[in-house]
C-alpha cells in the first residue's frame, strides 16, 4: 500500500492531507508537524488577536484525522530526507519511508538583524504560542513598538489599539505597504492609524534593537531611543528551505516547483508559503506568495498531482487584510501595470484597476468597510484570469456593472 508523507501541519499540509481522501486515495497518509497543536488558521493570529487568547480555530477537530485514516505526528521536526531511499528522518528518531513527499514546510518569521534572541520584550508573530504572548501585552497603559509597516504589523497595530495599548508603527521606506499595495489605499490606511492615535514613522533606520532594563530599546538612526514594552518584529517571511536544500533540490526564492508543484527530486512535490512557481496567466513569471488561499489551493492541488491527475496552476493571486472596520483586498499581482484606474463604491470603499501597457487588467485593489469591495474584488478576479482587456471608461463608470463586462 502506497504511503504518502507530508512535511508540515499548516493550513497547507493539512489541505493536502484531507484532499487525498476526498479523492479517493487508499494508501497510508502520515502529516508531520513541528508544534505540539493539531493544524490551525493562521491568519487569525493577526486579524482576529483582538478575541481571546484561548484555542486557535483549528482546521478540523483532532478526532477528524483519526476518522479520515491521517496519521497526524505534532511536536515533531523533519530533519532530514533522502530522495534516492524515499525515506524521512524525524526529530525523534524515527525513519518514514515514503512513495511520495509533500514539502508543506511554510515559512519563518525574519528576525530582526543584531536583535537578543528568546528575549520576552523583542518578539514575532508566526504561531499561536506568539499570539498569546502578543495579547498579554497588548494592554491598556502598555506601549507595543512594531518594527514594520507591512500587513502584519498593521493588523497587529489596529488590536493593540482596540485593547487599549499604546503603539508606535517604525518602517524604514518611505510609506506603509509598500509592496503590493498603492499609494492611494496605503495613505488611507495611515490616516486611519493615525486618527486610531498610531504613532506611524516612515522612512526611518534602525540602529539597534535591543532590551534594557525589562523594556524593549529600539535605537533610530536620528539618535532617538523608542523605549515600549514590547517589541514586534514584523519585516516579513523567509521560506522554510533547509531541509530541501540538504536533499539537493533546486531553490528559487523558496523550494523552485514547476506548473504542477513537482521539485526536481522524483515524487516530491512541494505547495504553499515555502515554494516559488510559475504563473501561467503572468507569462509563466515565478512567484512565491505568502497567503491563506494559496496555500490551501495549493494544498488540493498538490494532493491531485500526487494523484497523477496532472492539474496545473492556474488561479489568480489574492490577499486580505483587516484593520479595524476596513478590509482591504487585492486580486493579482499589479507590478508592471502603467494604467490606475479609480471606481468609487459608495462612502469610504473604492477600488483601483491595473492594466498594463497593452490594455490587459492584471490586478484590482479595494478597499472599503467590511465586505464593501468583495464582490468587485472577485469579479475583477474572473476578468484577470480570462485575460481581459476591458474598456478603461467603463471600469470607471458606477453606471457600468463589472459583471456586464466578464459577459463581454
């Protein structure tokens, strides 16, 4: 009987795992995770931290795995694997033999450069233990300094303010959300940080980061110390690698995969937050994106390639973010685009088109109260992925439903 092993018991992994039963594979299934909790959502940590603090919103139930015939090892690391004998070491000792490998393995907060490691006053954000720690500081009388101005920071900056603690938001570009998100919906994010009473400072250098004296000490480049009881180092995400590249596989900015998620290793796949892949409806660009979806279509689609279903990569990029009532939202991937187009939605919610030089619409960002811009987002969604090259006044046009031009 055939045994299929899956390194990493995230929102991937744990996909992956449930879609090989789904579609009716028979053989043995064994997922391995690191932490000692069953599969969990992760997006929450940030977005809904404000709640309390208690058990994370697991996948499924633990008894699910059991019923589902997944063999599900927590608390234990893969440190090892060898494509020639298709075996994987583990943590503990034991040895897994595998007909087929899925490298779920995700990826890892970046740490701050210099910065003491282990340190209670200087941390990041990437578990459920992290969140807990997070929201025993996030108090009223509390001061949370947070060394980035990306998604994960400012999520993090809205529930500290809601909880009541102070907040100084520290990024070293010109701007918040720099990568991905325009200027125009990345200003209205600031002004509202900003009227939350989020202390925001862009376009500032940090010297040190450090702990003195129970505080933690984030040293600028003017000379000014920022002293808080916490700090959150938030400067983004590296791709859990190491283990694929003992083994010999290609890396490409995370694991390299090809349309169907194979690596270059025999019967090794690998889906989610650790790989680099190409996008067809961007020409075949390789990407590596770092999101909830993607990492769960990607977990089914791994789970069909390791099937022999041969099913490519095929959907279009999309993000979220929530702070306070606002949710932002973009379809796609906007780098290239030399057209901006703005739609307004009704108070306070719009969204911007991007079309590149020959008309295309390649990405949609919105933004608005609650889910003002999601049926846009999603619409504009269809039309990218059917390569459209819609009519740069009706995108405009309040008169004009989106839907009318994906029937076009």
């Amino acid at each position: 009987m055939a045994h299929f092993v899956i390194l990493g018991a995230g929102e991937c992994g744990a996909r992956a795992a449930f879609a090989l039963r789904e579609k009716a594979f028979a053989g043995e299934i064994t997922l391995v995770g690191a932490e000692p909790l069953h599969p969990y959502e992760r997006p929450p940590l940030s977005k809904a931290a404000a709640a309390d603090a208690g058990d994370p919103k697991f996948i499924a139930a633990a008894e699910k795995y059991a019923e589902s015939g997944i063999r599900l090892l927590t608390g234990l690391e893969a440190r090892d694997f060898d494509p020639a004998s298709r075996t994987v070491m583990l943590s503990d000792g034991t040895a897994l033999s595998y007909d087929k490998l899925l490298l779920a393995t995700g990826a890892a907060a970046r740490s701050f450069p210099g910065a003491p490691e282990g340190n209670p006053h200087i941390r990041s954000l990437r578990t459920h233990h992290d969140a807990a720690a997070l929201r025993e500081a996030m108090k009223p009388g509390r001061h949370i300094a947070i060394i980035g101005g990306g998604f994960i920071g400012l999520e993090l900056a809205a529930t500290a303010r809601l909880l009541g603690a102070d907040v100084t938001v520290i990024e070293g570009l010109e701007r918040v959300l720099k990568r991905g998100v325009p200027e125009e919906i990345a200003h209205l994010l600031t002004e509202r940080h900003r009227a939350e009473g989020v202390d925001i400072r862009c376009g500032v250098s940090i010297e040190v980061l450090t702990e003195e004296d129970g505080k933690a000490v984030v040293k600028l480049s003017t000379g000014e110390a920022v002293e808080a009881d916490l700090a959150l180092v938030g400067i983004g995400a590296r791709p859990n690698v190491d283990i694929a590249e003992r083994a010999g596989l290609a890396i490409e900015n995370g694991i390299a995969v090809d349309t169907y998620l194979r690596t270059s290793a025999p019967d090794v796949f690998a889906a989610g937050d650790c790989c680099s892949f190409p996008l067809p409806i961007y020409g075949g660009r390789r990407v590596r994106l770092e999101s909830w979806r993607n990492a769960q279509e990607q977990g089914t689609l791994a789970a069909a390639n390791m099937l022999g279903l041969d099913e490519a990569v095929s959907s279009v990029p999309w993000f979220w973010s929530d702070q306070y009532d606002m949710t932002l939202q973009i379809s796609g991937l906007a780098e290239g685009a030399v057209l901006h187009l703005r739609r307004d939605l009704g108070p306070d919610a719009f969204i911007l088109f991007h079309l590149d030089a020959d008309g295309r619409l390649v990405a949609a960002s919105g933004i608005g109260p609650g889910n003002a811009v999601a049926r846009d987002i999603r619409l504009a969604e269809m039309l990218i992925a059917a390569g459209a090259h819609p009519d740069p006044a009706a995108l405009t046009s309040s008169k004009v439903k989106l839907k009318s031009l994906l029937a076009a």
